[in-house]
C-alpha cells in the first residue's frame, strides 16, 4: 500500500454550483427573502457542494447563510430548532451530479448489457454520498484525502466498499484503476477514525478466489470492528460478454466449496470477536443445494442488499405472518400466479406449499422463468425482464392475479429491465399484475389480496 501523499496525488474536482430551484411557502427561507433561483454559497461559513454538507451545516440552531442573487452576494440569518429544514429545495437529491465510476472492472454487469437499453441503465456511479444515504457501494477510486478527511469530520457512516480484494496489484488488475491498490489505505484511515465499514468481494473463478479470497479475508478482519461485515458474491455473467475479461461461472461443486472455506472462517471470527463478519452469499447455496443457514446464522441481516441471509430473513417474516393471520384470512378464497426466477424457484415453491397448508382455499401457481434476455446464467429473479414474463407465462393458466417480486422494477418510472411497463405486461397476459416486496409477510399478503 502506498503512502499518504501518493493517495493524494489525485485531480480537484470542479466546484459546484448549487442552485435553489424551489422554496417551500411559508418556510423559514421564504419568510426571509430567499427566492427560487438563488444560489447557496455557504453555511455559517462553510462552502456548500452538496446534500452532506447542507444537512451536516444546517443542524445548526442559529445559520448564516451566504446566497448569491443576480451575481450580488446577500447575506441571511435564521433561528430554529436543532433538527428543522428551512424549505429550500434544489435541482437533484445530491445539489450535485453523480458522481460517475472511474474503473473498468472485469466483472461490470454495466459493461454486459446489450445496445438500445434506456440510457440511465448504462451510468455507472461510484459516489460516496450514495454509500451513505442509500446504501449504494463504491470502490474508493473517486474519493482524495480530502473526501476521506470530510467522511471523518462529518461522521458519515457506514461507508460501503466493495473491496474485491485486499492484493494490490490484483485490485489493479481487476478494477483496471492504478489507483485501485494505494486507495485500499483509505479503509485503514476510516477504521482509525473509528468509522463504520462495510464490505463486499465479488468473486471471479480464478482471479480472486481460494488463497486469493482467504488473504482478503484474513486482511479485513483486522479492520473489525470498524469493518463489521463482509459479503462474498459471486460475479453475474450474462450473454452480452463478447471482448471483456473470460470469466466462467462456478460449478454446483465449488459453490459448495466457497461456502465451506467463508463458513470455516467465520467461525473462527465468532469464537475471536462474537461476530461471524463475512457471509456468503444465498446464490451459492442455492446453486450448490446447500441448506440455507437459520436466522441466527446471519447476525443483523447488515448485508441482505446484497442477497446475503435474503431467503432466511424471508422465511422467517412468513412464518410469523401465518401465525398472525386471523381465522377469517385462513378462509380466503383465490386463484393466484407467481413468476419467479429459476434460482428462487424451489424456495418459493416451498414457501407457497407452507402458506397453501394453512390457507385452505388458497390456489397458487408457481411458474419458473428463464432468463432468455440476458442469458442462462443469470437466474436470479431481479434480472427477468417483462419481455421473458410475457414469452414464458403466455397461455398458463394465471388466476385472479399475477404476483411478481418488486426487485423486477427499476426506479425509474417502475419499468421492467427491458423497458415494458407492468400495464404492458398485464395487457399482453390479460391479468392484473401486482408486486410484492421481498419480505415473507408482504409476500403472502399479496396472496392473499389483504
């Protein structure tokens, strides 16, 4: 790892203009003059470039602020509680861009996506500010020592990294970033100052697996308890891979391997620190037939974002909703669908056969969806598209309804991967379609039509 001042050795960005687009009436900001179309300058002194430093500055009960009107800079004082928002609203969420990822990693499922898709689908983001208010994970390779300086003075935390692998040279490789390897110091500065971290490793057959994996392991408990859990994934390949880095998937066999390998750490880590910190994720046990863990198993569930303890977290909400049913729900009457694809299919079967036991009038059909848009390896039912629901679920049988994981959608105006809307969806099946949230309560409400 190199030293402090070669991390440094890294271009200033450009300053950003944060512009006011609206202001709430009757706030605190209109009452004082601040109108839609100003700019924010400052806080009580502190320049404003985004969204962290205007809440971290606003928490204040007496502000100055610094605005500027017409290119003339006018200055305004507010009084409030600790906590309270003042009313000004600007252009996007960050008053900033996104911040646009500088690597070209082997794995990039960005980079494995076919021409003609919608354009926000090819933006790769790499933004600390994501980590921390919606849980997105960055590679460090965007940030200098004045972001880590500022992650520190503001406490932001936890910050979500995904490491890959702690070997420098490999992370270069990998990542193919030379600063990928020396930004790795970035995660011991963060562990001193006492803040939070959380990793991940997508792993690559015969890159950064085996002793590879068990060095990074080995490396990254040492930032425990800064670094408080680890997920292990393995890397998504889907049919667009002609030109990039060949990668093959891992067989049933090894899968079990890599369970085997993370588990036999982890423990060692639970008999050391009372944490098992590093997980594997649900996809490996659900290609190798592995047993999934009990709940126990996965501590506080920190890393189910990224399908890690997902199913287990899942079963256990259902078991406590069926419990909870009243007796009049028990008696509900319906013939439902559900799509899924075909690496939950087995565990959703099963889980619909255990809600069918207690919901006598309950019939449910459990249709498996193989992923023709992006290829057979990828089977893990985010990724279907409404273009595979429609080919696969076209003359079944589909009841009242058709049920769909909302992990299908994007948020960009709720369209499946290929762009076809649910309405679209429903129109071409002649069924309504509904989602549910990955959540066993939710998923069998949905059922049920509560």
């Amino acid at each position: 790892m190199s030293n402090y001042a070669e991390i440094d050795n890294f271009p200033k960005e450009v300053e950003t203009v944060v512009k006011i687009t609206d202001v709430l009436p009757n706030s605190r900001a209109a009452k004082r003059g601040i109108v839609a179309g100003d700019t924010l300058v400052s806080i009580n002194g502190h320049e404003i470039f985004d969204v962290i430093d205007y809440r971290f500055y606003l928490a204040e009960e007496a502000i100055d602020l610094i605005l500027q009107r017409d290119g003339a800079e006018y200055s305004v004082r507010i009084i409030k509680s600790m906590y309270d928002d003042i009313g000004l609203e600007f252009e996007t969420p960050l008053m900033d861009k996104k911040h646009r990822c500088e690597n070209k990693c082997i794995f990039c499922f960005i980079d494995q996506l076919p021409e003609g898709m919608r354009e926000p689908l090819y933006f790769k983001d790499d933004d600390s500010r994501l980590s921390f208010l919606h849980g997105n994970y960055i590679t460090l390779t965007n940030l200098e020592r004045r972001d880590i300086d500022r992650i520190i003075e503001m406490h932001i935390s936890p910050v979500n990294v995904s490491v890959h692998t702690t070997d420098p040279k490999l992370r270069v490789k990998m990542m193919k970033n030379k600063r990928a390897g020396e930004v790795l110091e970035y995660l011991r500065i963060l562990a001193d100052a006492g803040i939070k971290l959380r990793g991940q490793i997508v792993l690559c057959k015969g890159v950064n697996d085996g002793e590879n994996l068990k060095k990074s392991l080995c490396d990254l408990e040492k930032l425990y308890p800064a670094m408080d859990s680890v997920s292990v994934v393995p890397a998504g390949m889907t049919r667009f891979r002609d030109g990039l880095y060949p990668l093959e998937p891992f067989s049933p066999e090894e899968c079990a391997d890599i369970i085997r390998q993370i588990t036999e750490y982890s423990e060692g880590c639970l008999s050391r620190h009372g944490e098992r910190i590093f997980y594997p994720a649900d996809e490996f046990y659900v290609k190798s037939g592995t047993p999934i863990p009990p709940p126990e198993f996965w501590g506080d569930y920190s890393q189910i974002e990224n399908g890690v303890g997902m199913l287990s977290s899942f079963d256990s909400e259902l078991d406590m909703a069926l419990g909870n049913l009243y007796d009049d729900e028990h008696d509900i009457a319906a013939e439902v669908s559900i799509a899924t694809g075909e690496a939950a299919y087995d565990f959703i079967c099963a889980s619909v056969e255990k809600i069918c036991r207690v919901c006598y009038n309950l019939k449910c059909h459990v249709y498996k969806v193989k992923n023709d848009f992006f290829g057979g390896e990828i089977t893990v039912t985010g990724l279907l598209t409404g273009r595979d629901l429609a080919a696969s679920l076209a003359g079944e049988s589909l009841g009242e309804r058709l049920v769909l994981s909302s992990s299908m959608l994007r948020s960009e105006g709720d369209l499946f991967l290929c762009g076809m809307t649910p309405d679209e969806l429903s129109k071409k099946l002649g069924v309504p379609v509904v989602f549910a949230d990955n959540d066993g309560a939710d998923f069998l409400y949905t059922l049920l039509g509560i």
